[in-house]
C-alpha cells in the first residue's frame, strides 16, 4: 500500500466522499508485524496527511508502537491546524493517557474494559475525563462480558457502558449523554 499509487488514490478519492466523517482506522500496530514498520509510518503520514487536507479527524489504531507513533503525530500536530482524533480501543496506561490528552485527542473504550486484569488499564479507563471518552463495539471482535464467545454487535456497547459507569462511578444516562455528545463532536455529526 505504502508505494502503491493507485490504490492511495482510491483511498483518497473516498475522503471527499459526502457520508465520510473520519479517516482510520490508521496508525503502528508492531503486535502482529505484517507490514514493515517503515511502511507503517509512511502510510500514517499519507493518512494524516489525507485527514488534514479533508478537514477530516482519524482513528488511531496504536499497539505497541507508542514510542514511534508520537513522533509523526507531533510532526503533523500544530496549533494553527490540530490533528484531530482518537486513540481506539486504548489499553495503554496512565502515562500515555497523558500523553494522548495533552495533544487533544479523545480516548475510545471498549469491550475489552469489562474483561481486563490489568489494573494499569483499568486506572487509565478511570481517568479518562468525561469531555474526552468514547466508546465503541471495534465489532466483530472484543465482545466485553457477559457476551465473550460472541460475535460483538454495536448492541453490547451497552455493556461497556454500564461497567465503565460502575467503574468511573458515574451515572449510565450522564455517560451515555457525554460520550454521544463527544462522538457527535468529534465526528461532526448532526441528528
């Protein structure tokens, strides 16, 4: 993809496209390494780069590549034209959270939150301020509890929801209400 013209065309005739509200989901995931790394980031940059010439936000999809990522991003990220977007399916921990946060972006949780042991992810999840949280299905995968072993539907969001509520102890209508609105921000959705 990185060197192939044609198909970054295709890509990017999609970005002025009128139903299209963000570019992603895009960034480093070195867990798996399919791809080179170098193709990676000079994909992110093509990205970000599509998303700023749109006026469009990204969903960053990071893992494990946090070191590399923010350096890219702070090459694009400026004042008079902030790259706007979200960290997905976010399991890092405090530190990042920060560092995710103090460059604007908003934080998307999901499934994963209601099955983790990681009491690092789940101090993150806590902290995340209201103004700032999504959250999300990342369907078919990470399907939260009590579903495991299904296939994940946008409906168990629900569950996300009650167990972030619980965890952040905060009220479900009021983080319903917060998160909807974020998402209608961020993606510039009416309705």
């Amino acid at each position: 993809y990185a060197g192939d013209t044609a198909a970054k065309d295709r890509f990017a005739g999609l970005a002025s496209q009128p139903k299209v509200v963000a570019v992603g989901e895009c960034g480093l995931d070195y867990y798996y390494q399919h791809s080179p790394k170098a193709e990676q980031q000079a994909v992110l940059r093509f990205q970000i780069e599509l998303a700023l010439r749109h006026n469009l936000p990204l969903t960053f999809h990071v893992r494990e590549a946090f070191a590399d990522f923010w350096p890219i991003f702070d090459e694009y990220h400026r004042a008079d034209q902030p790259v706007r977007g979200v960290v997905h399916s976010f399991t890092a921990d405090r530190h990042t959270l920060e560092q995710a946060l103090s460059r604007g972006l908003y934080i998307a949780l999901n499934g994963i939150m209601t099955f983790t042991k990681d009491a690092e992810q789940l101090a993150a999840a806590k902290a995340v301020p209201a103004d700032r949280l999504l959250l999300e299905t990342d369907a078919p995968f990470l399907t939260p509890a009590p579903y495991r072993g299904n296939i994940c539907e946008p409906k168990h969001v629900r569950a996300t929801l009650e167990f972030l509520a619980a965890l952040r102890e905060e009220d479900t209508h009021s983080l319903a209400a917060s998160t909807t609105t974020n998402a209608r921000q961020l993606f510039d959705l009416h309705g």
